[in-house]
C-alpha cells in the first residue's frame, strides 16, 4: 500500500499517525521454517540481510506476512547511503557486512495471521494484532510508534527529522490494506536553498536537452563541493534549460572547481561523490556531466541532508540572478539536531 504526499498533518478525527521511515520498504512472508524478505519489486533480500532472516525466525508467529521499513541506524540516525552498501553482489561482503553495519526492521501493518487474511479488516484491528504478535520482540525488530493524537504525531515531525526519519504516515483508522493504492497520506520534510550549477546531464531520451542540473555548495574552505541534482523537468523546459546553458560551456573547463573530475572513478573509489563515477547502483545510465562555468545561482527545494548532500533529487524554484555564487555555502542549511533513536527504539521497539 502507498502513499500519497499532502502539505500538511491531517485534521480531524479518524487518523492514527505514524513517523516515516527511512530505508528499504519490505513485506515479510512467514509460513513455519521459510521466510521470505520481499523487496517492492517483489526480488527476495534474504541474502543481503542474514542477520534479518535470523531474528524473524526466531520472532514472528508461525504464519504471518507483514509490511515494515528496513533500516540502518548508526549512532543517532538512521544511514541510508550506508544501508545502501549492504546490498552486495559478493556473498563474502555480504557476511562481513552484517557483522560490522547490522540493520533492523520496523513493523507498521499485519497483513495475514495464520489463515486470516487481514487486508479488508480496518487498520485499528490490524495494529491491534500487530502488537499483540510482536509484544515479546527484541531489536532488530521493532513495532514502530502510532499515535491518534495530531498533536504529537506534529510534534514527532519535528523532532525525529535529526534522526533521519523522512516525516509522518496518516493512515485511517477504518481503512482497508489496498495494494498499489495510494491511500495512505505522507508530510514530509522541504526546505528551500540557494546552490551554484556547475554542470549538467543530458536527458537519456532526448540528447538535445537537458536532464538534471548538477549542485554545488561552497563548504568552510571556500570548495564547491557537489551537492545533488535537481531533474523532473517538462519537456519544454529541457529545451529551456539547453539553451540557456550554453553560453557557460565555453571554456568551462579552464578554471571549473570540479576539473580534476576526469578522472571520476578513481575519485569514487577514494570515498569522494563526483557526478560523473559510475557506481552498482547506476544499471548501465550513462553519468557523464557537461561542466559550465559556476555562474548560475538556482533556489531549490530539498527534503532533507545525508551528510553533506540531499538525501533526495532537488526540485527547481527559481533562477537567482541578484545571488552572488559565492553566498551558497553550508551555512545557509537549517541543521536538526539529531533526536536519538534509542527514544523510538525503547524496549525493544
């Protein structure tokens, strides 16, 4: 079941809310010794995450599916990039790194227990059973919070952001599980900031216009260090932007902060992003980027940061022209503090 994105908390009665996770949705599939680690794409991640396959033995009822968020806490917050990393083609890797980075799971919903198919039962009834199932579990399983109370589920959106969390889930409460449907509504988190474009990527099906717009940010040292992107144009604003473009290629190489990005994959492999590497997680996309001279200052708005880039593809405001580029630095980002997980994670949830 998904969700669809709304400004603001929902009012009224009727709503049990919920933090967002940030990590890797999953369903869970128990049937006596088989477990089952089901992906959105519906591709089994039993063998990215043993330590998971483990605990759900040990934990869940005999015959049960359930739907939840796999995630990566370090210190304070949850790692998404680090998360990332734990889907490994090499099966070494993947045992070392379920040792040294272990994830957890987090439970929102209770789609079958034993022969009782819960999807047309009310969400109430469902999160009832969901904690009764999992009254006894231990980390790395976890039931997450839920809340009737708009008040505390605004105060959770607040708060939890340091952390990593995305934003709050409103589900109601009499409401079915309805595969594929966006029934469920999402806040999350945007914010608006001012970034240099230092280059872009062609659209991979139109290689006259342009696809995304690479990010800068200038740090303490006076670096521009990349950022993101920001993409979803319309078509007719790829044309735009093309043209627009073109006048700061001329010579953008001569002096451009990102020059030594040639050699892009040696780069990446030192630990530094670069727009141009290629990496497990590009499935063949062509990365490479046209350099322009920093000139151009764009607002954006982002959703949050995973260190010091966005977590997510920005979105396009507005050009800045009265911006010197040089004013788009770190310091102009609201930094959370992070709120510790061990809050959410009380006893064993």
């Amino acid at each position: 079941m998904l969700a669809k994105r709304v400004a603001e908390i929902p009012d009224g009665p009727g709503w049990i809310f919920e933090p967002k996770w940030d990590g890797f949705r999953a369903l869970v599939f128990r049937d006596g010794g088989e477990i089952l680690i089901q992906s959105r794409d519906e591709k089994s991640l039993n063998r990215y995450f043993p330590e998971l396959v483990e605990a759900l033995a040990a934990a869940l009822p005999p015959r049960c599916v359930l739907d939840g968020e796999i995630v990566l806490a370090r210190g304070e917050e949850l790692d998404f990039e680090m998360l990332q990393q734990r889907i490994h083609p090499a099966a070494s890797r993947v045992k070392l790194l379920a040792q040294q980075i272990p994830v957890s799971i987090v439970f929102f919903d209770l789609l079958c227990d034993g022969d009782r198919d819960l999807r047309g039962a009310p969400f109430r009834e469902r999160r009832a059973l969901l904690e009764a199932r999992l009254a006894g579990a231990m980390p790395p399983i976890h039931l997450t919070p839920a809340t009737t109370d708009r008040a505390l589920a605004a105060d959770w959106f607040r708060r939890f952001e340091g952390a990593g969390l995305d934003g709050v889930v409103a589900k109601a409460a009499e409401g079915a599980y309805q595969s594929n449907k966006r029934v469920m509504f999402k806040v999350k988190h945007e914010r608006e900031c001012d970034c240099v474009v230092a280059g872009f990527r062609w659209h991979a099906r139109d290689p006259q216009a342009v696809g995304s717009l690479l990010l800068g940010l200038y740090d303490a040292e006076g670096k521009l260090q990349h950022v993101g992107v920001a993409a979803s144009f319309t078509a007719a604003k790829r044309q735009e932007l093309a043209q627009l473009l073109e006048p700061y290629r001329a010579n953008a190489l001569a002096d451009h902060p990102w020059r030594e990005w040639a050699s892009a994959a040696e780069l990446d492999a030192m630990g530094h992003r670069v727009p141009g590497a290629k990496s497990r997680w590009s499935q063949g996309k062509d990365l490479s980027w046209e350099p322009i001279r920093p000139e151009l200052v764009v607002e954006v708005a982002y959703e949050h940061m995973q260190g010091t880039r966005f977590r997510h593809t920005a979105h396009f405001r507005r050009w800045r022209p009265d911006k010197n580029p040089r004013d788009c630095t770190y310091e102009q980002l609201e930094v959370v503090p992070p709120h510790e997980l061990k809050a959410i994670f009380a006893a064993g949830r």
